[in-house]
C-alpha cells in the first residue's frame, strides 16, 4: 500500500468518525443513560464537543473509547459476567485448558463475531429502519 493509499484511507477513517459522531452525539440526550453526550458529562469529557471540527482529537479519541466500552460490555453479556470483579459463568465458557492455541483463537473469532453481529450490526440495521435510511443500510 502506498503513502498515497494510506493517507486516503485515514481520511475516509477520520470522516466515518466525524459523521458517526456527530449523528450519534446529541446534547438533547443529556438525561438518557448511555448516550455519547451524557456519558462525556459523567466522565467530565469538557472538551468534547457537538461540532468535531473545534477539537478532531478529543472527540476521536472519546468516540474510541465509547466504542471499545460497548465491546467490552457486550463481551461481558456473552460470558455470563455481571460485574468486573467476576469470572465467567462455567455454562457460558468451556474449559480451553487442554485446547491448543488454534483452538482458542477460533473460540475468540467466534466470540467476537457473535458480539459484532448481535450487539453492533444488528442495533446498526434498527438505527438504519428507525431512521428510514434503508438506502444506506443496503450498500453496507
């Protein structure tokens, strides 16, 4: 891949994150639990803000950090595990201690399309209809 087929594809990259977040950031939501706008407040993320623009890097690295705690919880959810101090349930995960390495990597791969399929592309195909957008969600 060359520089110029990086630099393009970081620019795609950085424009996904401008519209997912500013469809997904409303600063009407501030009392709805688990919204980007009432989550920066909890976390006192002051320099977040509505328009991307007037700080790219806070936002980004926000938007990121929203995203992989969704990922973790919905690992969470899968495993049987209700709170971080806790181990996964025994009937949610088998017992790899005899699996040999290609084994548990298919046991990950498996793991993370359940969670990617289940907790992000189906709330994405719900978003989708709920917006009537239903033109986008067929291109993807």
């Amino acid at each position: 891949m060359g520089e110029m087929d990086r630099m393009d594809q970081m620019d795609r990259m950085d424009q996904m994150d401008t519209v997912a977040f500013s469809k997904l950031y409303s600063t009407a939501s501030s009392s709805d639990k688990c919204t980007l706008y009432s989550d920066r407040n909890l976390i006192n993320r002051r320099n977040v803000k509505a328009d991307v623009e007037s700080n790219v890097n806070a936002c980004r690295r926000f938007f990121s950090m929203e995203v992989e705690a969704r990922l973790v919880a919905a690992g969470l959810i899968e495993l049987g595990i209700d709170d971080i101090n806790d181990t996964p349930d025994n009937s949610n995960l088998p017992d790899t201690q005899s699996w040999s390495r290609g084994e548990k990597k298919n046991y990950l791969r498996k793991l993370a399309t359940t969670i990617v399929d289940s907790y992000v592309l189906d709330k994405e195909k719900r978003l989708m209809s709920n917006t009537g957008d239903s033109s986008q969600m067929e291109k993807s």
